[in-house]
C-alpha cells in the first residue's frame, strides 16, 4: 500500500466513523445537534474526497469546540484516537513536501503501536491485572446490560486469569508484529477482535471503529520502512 | 446487538456521564457547575421521556462508587447534589 493509498482509506474509515459518532448525538432534543450536524456534513466531504483539505481543517476545528463544550472527550480514548488521526490526517495534507507528510501520517503509525505496547506495560505493572483480578472485577462490577448476563465469569478465576495474560503479551509482544507483513496483519485481525469482543461486551463501540482507521498507516508504515 | 455496533448512544451516553461523575468527586470547581449541567439535564430529559417517574418540583442525584476491599465490594456515596427545581417535565 503506498502513501496516497493508504491516506484515502484513512479518510474514508474516518469520515464513516465520525458520521457514526455525530448520529448517536443526534436523539437528544438539546444544542448537541448544532455541532454535529456540520460535523456529519464535513465527514461525508471526506469519504466522498470533495475538498479533502478544507474539510479535515474545518474538522480540526470543529473538534476544538466540540471539546469545549464537554470539557475534555466525551468519549475518553476513542475522541482521542480520533483526534489524533484527524490531526495527522491533516498535517499529512497540509505537508509541504513528501517528507513531512510521511513523517505525519508515520507519527499516527507509531501511536497506534505505543496504544498496544503501552496498554500491555500498565497492565503487567498492575497487580490486579497480573492475578486476574482486574478482569474479575471488570466484569463483576458491569452495569452494561449485555455483560450483566456475564457477570458468572466474575466466578471463574483461572479463565480470567489466562484471559488477562493473554490480553498482556498480546498487547506487549504487538510491536513484534511489525517484522513480517502477514504476522501485521494476523495481529490486527486479533486485535479488531479484541475490540470487537469489547463492543459486544461492555457497548465500547466507538473503540472499535476508530482503531480501524488507524490501521492503514500501520500498513503503509510496516511495507515502507521495515 | 449488531445495531448497538452502530447505533448505542444511551451507553456512550452513560460513559460521559461517569466521566463527569469522576470529575465532580475530584471537588474541582472549575468542572462542579459543567459537570453538574449535564447530569440534570440528562435527568430532566429522561423525566420529560417517561423513562424516570417524577413526583416533585426538585431534584437531587447522589454518586456512588463501588470498588473492592480485599475480597469486599464496598459501596461509597461520594457526591450529594444540591436540592434543584425541575425545569421541564415537572409535577404540577
């Protein structure tokens, strides 16, 4: 996958996801609508690449003000993640030449990898975490219903046990993935799994989607510099 | 459960509004007002939608957070509002 490839599919996943985002604001009768309405328009600029530039500026934008207004993400690390790859998105567009952009959307590469490897090193420190207990408690204490119908796994220590070992050396061992092209893309099949257990399970939808748009630059990154 | 994939606003609804509950117990005043907004007016528009039977003109909503002591769940109240007048979906 080269750059301009990988950048358009970005754009595109990112559009769709803020679109997804935006709707879900939308069943409040109060003044959510006022910025997420544009926000859809903007995003629909993107995946039908209509005045690319301008609309992920307006975004950027758009994102500061919506980040006002709820005083820091409304939805924890996946506004982030989301920022993140608008910002990157746009710094690769508005690049001044081939180098800084690929320096731009490489930046998003590597945060994609430091989100895994990171998760994984705060897990292994934890505790909790090592003894299975976290996990328990993750799903013990739920009040999503889907996972209450789960909550006998709370009961059964040496499943989550094993469940919490293997969420860290996945998470720790990600980086490794990067050596070959077909172990990338086995590790991210796992963990859009993994995300996608999480969306089932606990109504962490939006996770989902947007690491997914991350991943093209992964892609790129792994083809073009390893 | 292939909807929610898509379309689960009540649940990232509920995230957002145990963000504000975690920044209302850190007593910073400069999220108390903002955070408390949003709470009421997410009860207020769950009253005026039938989902929460009212039988007052005012509101009061308390915080409580669970966590594990040993091999106990304790439950804490760490936050009580206010005392505050309904503004839509009131009782007459």
């Amino acid at each position: 996958m080269n750059i301009d490839e990988a950048l358009r599919l970005t754009e595109i996943m990112l559009g769709l996801a803020f679109i997804q985002q935006s709707i879900e604001h939308l069943h409040r009768p109060n003044n959510e609508k006022i910025l997420f309405i544009p926000r859809i328009v903007l995003s629909l600029l993107l995946v039908i690449g209509f005045q690319v530039s301008w609309a992920l500026i307006a975004l950027v934008a758009l994102s500061l003000v919506i980040l006002k207004r709820f005083h820091g993400p409304y939805n924890g690390g996946s506004d982030r993640m989301g920022l993140l790859i608008l910002v990157c998105l746009t710094l690769a567009h508005l690049a001044p030449n081939h180098m800084w952009q690929e320096i731009a959307f490489g930046y998003l590469a590597v945060q994609l990898i430091l989100s895994y490897l990171i998760s994984g090193w705060v897990k292994i420190v934890n505790p909790a975490w090592r003894s299975g207990r976290a996990l328990r408690d993750v799903f013990a204490f739920t009040t999503y219903p889907v996972s209450e119908n789960l909550r006998g796994f709370a009961e059964q220590p040496k499943l989550l046990f094993v469940m919490s070992w293997c969420v860290i050396a996945f998470e720790l061992l990600f980086p490794l993935s990067l050596l070959n092209t077909n172990t990338l893309y086995f590790a991210l099949i796992i963990a859009a799994t993994f995300h996608l257990a999480n969306a089932f399970l606990f109504g962490l939808n939006r996770f989902f989607w947007i690491w997914l748009c991350a991943y093209p630059s992964i892609l790129w990154f792994q083809g073009n510099y390893v | 459960m292939i909807k929610r994939m898509v379309y689960n606003p009540a649940r990232n609804e509920a995230l957002f509004l145990a963000s504000c509950a975690e920044r209302l117990i850190k007593d910073d005043l400069e999220y108390e007002a903002h955070s408390t907004n949003e709470i009421v007016t997410r009860i207020e528009q769950d009253i005026a939608e039938g989902l929460i039977v009212e039988s007052g003109r005012y509101l009061q909503f308390r915080l409580a957070f669970i966590s594990r002591d040993k091999e106990q769940i304790v439950k804490h109240v760490l936050y009580v509002s206010d005392m505050i007048e309904l503004t839509r979906g009131a009782a007459s």
